[in-house]
C-alpha cells in the first residue's frame, strides 16, 4: 500500500514560519521604533512650550523692572531723586545739559550748562592798568584789593588777575601762592570756562614745571588727577580732557569713568529720543541705559546690567537658563548653554537686549523619561517574545499535527499489510482445499494453517476494535473490586493453550496474607496485561522466559512483565507509548505490529489513577510494570475464596504463589 505524503515539507513551513514571525516582529519593532520618535518630538516640543512660557514670563518681568525705573527717572527729573543701587548713575537734564545728577558721581558729563561767572567789567580799571600802562604792580594791587570781598566769584575772578600779573613780572612763586587760594574757594565756583580749583591745580602743576620743580609739579599733577576723577566736578568731556592732559599719572580708567564715555556715546540718541531703552559695551563692561522724558523734564540711568536689573540674578531657573544678548549678538548676560532653547528678539520683548531661555534637563525629568523609554522598550520586548513563543507554539503543533497525520498514514499501511498476509495465506490454502488438490495426508496441516490465520486476523480485529473503543471512549468502564494476583492467573490461563505459554512465569509478592484489591475495569485491565505478556513474547527469543510479578502493597499493587529481549533503547523509552509508534525492535527483529498496544496499555492504566513505567537496560530485556492504586484488603481465605477461579496453588511461606 502507498504511505501519502504529508501535506508540503517541513522545511518549506520552517521557511514560511520564520518569514512571518520575522515580518510581524520587524511591524512590532518598526511601529516601536515610531512610537518612540514620536514620544522624542513629543517631549521636545513639550519642553519648548514649557521654555516658550517662561521666556515669555522673565521677559515680563524685565520689562516690569525697567517700567519702574522709567517712573523713577520721572519722578528724578521733577526733583526727587531716586533710589540708586551701587554702580549705577543718573543724571537729570535739560536743553543746555545736566542739571542734577544721583548715584556714582561722574568724572564728565556729555553736556554741562555754562556757569555764570562775575562780570568782567568790574575789572576794566586793573586791565586797563595792567595792559595799557602796563603798570602791572598798580594792576595786582587793585585785584588783591577786590579778590577780599565776600563774593566768591568776584574773589576767584580776582586771584586768578592777581596770578596773572605776578606771573607776568616773573613772579613765579607769588603766582603759585595765589593759585593756592584760588583753589581754596572750591569746584563750585567758575572763572574763565572752569572750576576755580580745577584751573588752579593745572596752573600750579604748569608753573613747578617751569621752576623746574619736577618731582612737586608730578605730586601736584597727581592731586590734580585725583581731583578729575572724584567726580567732585561738573565739567563736560572737553574739560576733562583737556585738564587730564596736565596729569598723565592718572589711575586706569574706573566704573564712572566707563559710565561717563558710555554716557557721552549715547547722548546724540538720548538728545534726539524722548524716551529710550538700549545696551552698551565699554571697556568690556555690559551696560544698560534708560532715558525717560515727562513732563517734569528728562533724565537718564546708566548702569552694569546686573545693577539696573538685581533680579537678573536669581532669573535662571531650576529648569532653564537665562541669557541675554546685544543686537550686535554681544553676550550681555550669562553664558550661551548647549541645549533646547527659545530665542526672543529686542523687537518681540520691548527689551533693549535679545533673551534666550535654554532648558536644562533635570536629573529627574531625565531619569523619568529614561525609565519611560525602558517601559516602552520592555513592553515591545515582551510583545516580541510573546509573538515568537505563539509562533513556535503554532509551529510546533503543526509539526506535531504532520507527523501524527504520518504515523496515521504509515499505521493505515501497517495495518493494510499484516489484514493481506493472513488473508493471502487463508485465500491460497481454501482455493487449495476448495480445488481438491490438496494432498490427502496434509490436510490436517492445511487445516491448522488455516486455523492459525483465522485467529491471528481475529487476534488483529480485536486488537484494533480495542483501540477504537479506547479512543471513542465507550465502552465506559465498569469499575470493581478486582485481586490483581487473580486477574494475572486468569489472563495467563487464558493463554496457556498457546505453544510460548511454557514460556510464562508468574510470581506473586504479598507482604501480608490479606488480598489486595484494586478498583478496576476486569476487561480492560486484562487486556493491557495480554498486550505487555504479547510484546514480551513477541520480542524476546523463543527460549527465554518471560517473568509476571505482581507485588501488592499497602498502597499500591504493581504488575511486571519481564523479559530478556533486545531491550528499549533510552531515547524510545518515552516515544513507544504513543499510539502508531513502533520502536527499533520490531524493525530489528521483524516482528508485524501495529504500534497500538502499549497506547491502549497506557490509556487503561491511566484511566484506573496507574502508572506505566518502561525499565530497561538494553540487549539484556525490558521491565514493562503496571502500577495501581490499591483499594482494600480482605481477609485471607474470605479473599481468596473469592478472587481466585484458577489459582491452583498455594502460597509458599515468604507469601510468593508459583503457578
Ligand atoms: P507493536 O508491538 O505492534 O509494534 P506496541 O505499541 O505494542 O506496538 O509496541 C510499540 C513498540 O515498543 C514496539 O514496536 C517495540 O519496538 C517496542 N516494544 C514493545 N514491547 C517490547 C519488548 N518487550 N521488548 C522490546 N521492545 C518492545
């Protein structure tokens, strides 16, 4: 008979298993990888919204702060002076230049508004004397005379004469005295375009150099250095300059003097805007200045950024830092950080300076994003071996399906052949009989032959019509009281007419002279006997003896049959329970089969709560043991009475029955 071949190959399944188990897991993995981008765009696009507010909230803040100090310079040029921090300057002005000034006192000021100095007619009579007559002694009295009133600036007009004349009839040293009173008087009072003092120091310092006095003329220069740059002064830049010169020793350029060229840098656009707000780098000092212009008048603040706006400290979040930026792209503040940031012109805030927030990525914020991300990763994981261990469970069943739907194939040619060999065998002999052309003196031969056949087709119905119940499951079993010792007796009995029964041994352990019992199926539990005493005779020689024992315990009673044949290899120990497999032996040996018989055998133990164990140790025989779970004892002679029909014997001392 043909064996069909199961379905496509194997391998052509593997291939397409793995082809789609790979395509579902590149989805998995793909739509994963998509979701994560996602998730990144997601959260960068959150973190600018979140930096885009706060950008939004210090700018307003900035603005806030320079509203206040714009009312303040209102409130400065109508009189009040504001309150200053350190480091930062304000002036109040008009039309002509600065009329009050607050905070650090500068050096110069863009514009200062003339002084009125006394007039100088009230000294026509001593010019008149000092340049017409060029009666310069008659001239200096007249002016010392006038340099004793009470007027400070008629005194100043006067000394500064008085010096003149002296210097001019070579007296040089009466000159330096008189500029020393000269510079008595003070700042505040001008003559001829400047401070008293200031014109007095400078003439000093140029007259000890014309005496040839360097080292007084350089300690005078410096005195007059340090006066420039008190800040006691009100001149203009000009002034300054040009008074400098004289003392070339002067200290490097400090804060005021920075605010004072700022300041005058920015005054062309102070003067020609009302009202202002810019940045400013001088001498590498980031500066700020505000200019307000109300009714009460104008004035202006210039200052370090971190002065005019104190808060700029402390504005650099924990989630962001803050950093502002010149138009000209200077850093005004702060330092420029890698990393997500929003960026805000000067023209979007009001603010004199550009501001970028840039985010710092919080240990926290980090971590609960890492371990979103892991949970993301875990589940898509988990997701993939899900996918793979259902692909191979499915996998595995169909390969499991294929090889049963083979076994099945390979069990429908078995069987196919061992019904053709005795039917051939039973069709030749009665054609033979039939014809008459048997020989007289064989046919009891003949007829033994034919017998033989029979039974063994019969033998194969049965065996097969015991499976096909087994596998519908009818018919139910019908459960009982059975003595194992007995029902072994019985079903060897039964074979004792057959030409290997001499071959059978049975042995019976029984720890006590009480019956065991088992709760079993009497039909069916024989039949898993003959099937195990079958295969040990059908695959041990013809010479060797096979062993029944059955050994009863408290628990359990167990039924063995042993023999000597070429044993189960370790790895078919497993595989021949199961139904349509047949082991190496029977192809060894040549032995016809079905491959049924310890599947039914299995299935009747199992369904009585047994066990079947297969012990061998190859090329020296199997052990096939039964093992039932034991029901009750009886007492010994009722138990007897009833369980054994053929047991002929009587127990030997140790309590074993030798049939
Ligand atoms: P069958 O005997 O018809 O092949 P079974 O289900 O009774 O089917 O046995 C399955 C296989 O187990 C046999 O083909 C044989 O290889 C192995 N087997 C069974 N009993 C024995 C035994 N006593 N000794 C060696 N091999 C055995």
């Amino acid at each position: 008979m043909n064996v069909a071949r199961p379905m496509t190959t194997p391998l052509k399944l593997a291939a397409l298993f793995v082809l789609l188990t790979g395509a579902v897991l590149g989805a998995i993995g793909w739509l994963g990888w998509q979701l994560l981008a996602q998730e990144r765009v997601l959260e960068e696009r959150r973190l600018h919204d979140r930096l885009d507010m706060a950008a939004n909230a210090v700018a307003g803040d900035l603005d806030r702060d320079l509203a206040a100090w714009e009312a303040q310079l209102s409130a400065f040029a109508g009189g009040k002076p504001p309150t200053l921090p350190a480091g930062v300057a304000a002036v109040a002005f008009d039309a002509h230049g600065v009329v009050r000034r607050a905070g650090v006192s500068l050096p110069f000021y863009p514009r200062v508004p003339p002084v009125s100095e006394s007039a100088s007619d009230r000294f026509a009579e001593g010019e008149r004397l000092e340049f017409e007559r060029q009666d310069l002694a008659s001239a200096e009295r007249l002016y010392r005379r006038m340099a004793e009133t009470p007027d400070p600036g008629v005194q100043a007009a006067a000394l500064i004469r008085v010096a003149r004349t002296l210097r001019r009839r070579g007296r040089i040293r009466d000159a330096i005295a008189v500029y020393d009173r000269l510079a008595a008087i003070g700042a505040t009072v001008w003559v001829a375009g400047a401070p008293a003092e200031l014109i007095a120091r400078h003439e000093r310092v140029v007259l000890r150099r014309q005496l040839g006095e360097t080292e007084e003329a350089d300690r005078e220069a410096d005195q007059l250095a340090a006066v420039l740059s008190s800040g006691r002064l009100i001149i203009d830049r000009d002034t300054y300059e040009f008074y400098g010169a004289s003392a070339p020793r002067r200290a490097p350029p400090d804060a005021a003097y920075t605010l004072a060229t700022a300041l005058d840098t920015l005054w062309p656009t102070i003067e020609r805007q009302r009202n202002g707000r810019t940045a400013i780098a001088v001498a590498g000092s980031s500066l700020t200045a505000l200019w307000h212009t109300s009714p009460a008048g104008s004035a202006a603040l210039i200052g370090p950024v971190s002065s005019v706006i104190p808060a700029l400290k402390s504005a650099s979040g924990q989630e962001f830092r803050l950093d502002l930026e010149a138009e000209d792209g200077r850093m005004v503040w702060g330092v420029r950080d890698e990393g997500p940031s929003v960026f805000k012109t000067a023209r979007e805030t009001g603010l004199p300076w550009a501001l970028r927030l840039t985010g710092i990525e919080s240990g926290a914020a980090h971590d609960l994003i890492r371990s979103r991300r892991l949970l993301q990763t875990i589940g898509f994981v988990l997701m993939a071996l899900v996918v793979m261990t259902a692909g191979m469970a499915i996998f595995r069943a169909l390969m499991r399906e294929l090889a049963v739907a083979r076994v099945q194939s390979e069990f429908v040619a078995t069987v196919s052949h061992e019904f053709r060999t005795p039917l051939t065998a039973m069709r030749h002999l009665a054609e033979m009989l039939d014809a008459g052309e048997a020989p007289h003196d064989r046919l009891p031969q003949y007829y033994s032959a034919l017998v033989k056949e029979t039974c063994r087709l019969q033998s194969l119905v049965e065996r097969l019509l015991d499976f096909g119940r087994l596998e519908a499951g009818r018919p139910p079993y019908r459960f009982e009281p059975v003595d194992p010792v007995e029902l072994v007796r019985q079903v060897l009995g039964e074979l004792g007419h057959s030409p290997s029964a001499r071959r059978l041994r049975l042995e019976a352990n029984t720890n006590s002279d009480e019956t065991t019992l088992v709760f079993g199926d009497r039909q069916a539990i024989s039949l898993a006997i003959r099937n195990l005493v079958d295969n040990a005779l059908k695959y041990s020689p013809d010479s060797a003896a096979v062993r029944v024992v059955v050994d009863t315990g408290d628990k359990e009673a167990s039924i063995a049959v042993i023999d000597l044949g070429p044993g189960i290899q370790a790895g078919e120990r497993r595989t021949i329970v199961r139904r349509f497999v047949r082991g190496s032996a029977a192809a060894d040996l040549r032995v016809k089969g079905t491959g049924i018989g310890l599947a039914i055998v299995d299935r009747v133990v199992h369904a009585h709560g047994g066990r079947l164990r297969v012990e061998s140790e190859p090329g020296r025989g199997s052990t096939f043991r039964i093992t039932l779970p034991v029901m009750k004892r009886r007492r010994g002679v009722e138990a007897r009475r009833a369980a054994s029909a053929v047991d002929t014997s009587e127990p030997d001392p140790a309590g074993r029955v030798r049939l």
